[in-house]
C-alpha cells in the first residue's frame, strides 16, 4: 500500500512514523509513506496557497490550483482521496477496514478557515475523526494512517486486532489482566486462572456486554 499525505507542514510528522508498529511496516515494505507539501505546486510567484473568502469573513481558504495539480499528478485509477475535514463522516472501525485493502490513499489535509468548496470535487471521501475543530489536517491524517496500517495483513498478528473494540459486534473489549496475581489488594478474577477456555470465553464476552451497556449504550441500540 502506497499512502500520500498533502500537507503544508510535512514536518509535524516527524517521529510519529519512525517508531514501533509504523516504523516496522514501512520498513519491511508492507506500506510506502510519502510526505508532499503542497506548496510546491503553486503557480503563484509569491508561493501563495490561500486567499481571502469571497463574501467577506475571517480567515484564508485553500485555493484550488495547487491542490488539484498536486492530485492530479499523483493520482492513478487505483487511489482513494481523501478529505480531512470536521464536516466529513465520522471515521470508525469499519471505514478503516476498507481502507486497509486500499493500493493507494491520497489524504489531504487542511488548514486555516478551510478548503474552497470546489476542491471537494477532486476528492472521493470526507472523513472526520470527530465532533471537534484541530488547528489542521495533520493529526486525522496520522489517526488515519495508523488505524489503517496496523490492519495490513502481516503488520500485527491476525488474532491481535479481531478482537479489537468495536470489531466483536460492535462491543468494546474485555478487560485483561497480566501478573502479579494480587495488586494493592485487588484480585484478578477466579475464572481466568481456571484453564477453563469455555468459562472464560464466556466471562470474557459478558465482560465486553456489561461494559458497553454502562460506557457505549449507543453501540448497542445501533444493533437493534
Ligand atoms: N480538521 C480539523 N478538524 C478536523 C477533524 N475533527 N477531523 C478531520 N479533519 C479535521
């Protein structure tokens, strides 16, 4: 998989992909990471990429012609662009699972007072990571990369992530335990030293029930 990221600020991802899980990937192969300031498409002499709203009010907005000679340049009948934007769908688990199977993402990430409305046209999705402003793209975009990344096969052990929260019918996760047996005088449950596979599968799955009724009712009235 070959992931693109149009930035203006290339450098804000140093160090997110050069350690643990994303490190590994890049390097044995499994995905190809490119950062492309998109400044350096602009045909304007002062190097511009914003400009005034028409209409009046705060802030700049990112022009069109850097952004679409940039897409257009990399873009293959294989790529998906994708917007990083508040107004987008909300990104869940599901979204990141297509896109693992993904050849080529393109994720474009704004900044200032927004995009000109007709760069939405250029792209194939609009995502979210939620319901709350950032300063720019840039952190979607890495929330992306690394949701993504670690769903390739052979990044992480199948086994890892398919009992992920929200992969299980939309529940949240159980909750582990690693020794000592006793902490502070608080016990691990009788039934995960048991040996019994049945019983805690079981335990396990009620656990995963009861928490995602008290913490994400929502999760599972979705369901119904
Ligand atoms: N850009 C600014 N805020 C954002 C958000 N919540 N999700 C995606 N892109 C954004």
């Amino acid at each position: 998989m070959k992931i693109d990221i149009l930035t203006l600020f290339p450098n804000l991802f140093d160090g997110v992909f050069s350690e643990s899980i994303i490190k590994r990937a890049i390097d044995e192969k499994k995905v190809e990471i490119n950062l492309i300031d998109f400044r350096e498409y602009t045909l304007d002499p002062h190097n511009k990429v914003d400009d005034t709203p028409y209409g009046g009010g705060a802030g700049m907005v990112l022009m069109c012609q850097p952004i679409f000679d940039c897409i257009n340049s990399i873009k293959t009948d294989d790529s998906v662009v994708i917007m990083l934007t508040p107004d987008g769908e909300v990104y869940k688990q599901k979204t990141a699972y297509s896109l693992s199977n993904k050849k080529h993402i393109i994720l474009l990430c704004g900044h200032y007072e927004g995009f000109d409305e007709r760069i939405r046209s250029i792209c194939d999705m609009e995502i979210s990571i939620g319901d709350y402003v950032l300063t720019g793209g840039e952190i979607p975009a890495m929330v992306l990369v690394d949701s993504i990344v670690r769903l390739i096969p052979g990044v992480i052990k199948e086994e890892s992530h398919i009992e992920d929260s929200f992969n299980n019918n939309d529940l949240l996760d159980y909750p582990v335990y690693t020794k000592p047996r006793v902490y502070n005088g608080m016990e691990v449950p009788e039934v995960l030293l048991s040996g019994d596979h049945k019983k805690i599968d079981e335990y396990r799955y009620k656990e995963s029930v009861r928490r995602t009724e008290i913490r994400r009712p929502d999760l599972i009235e979705k369901d119904n």
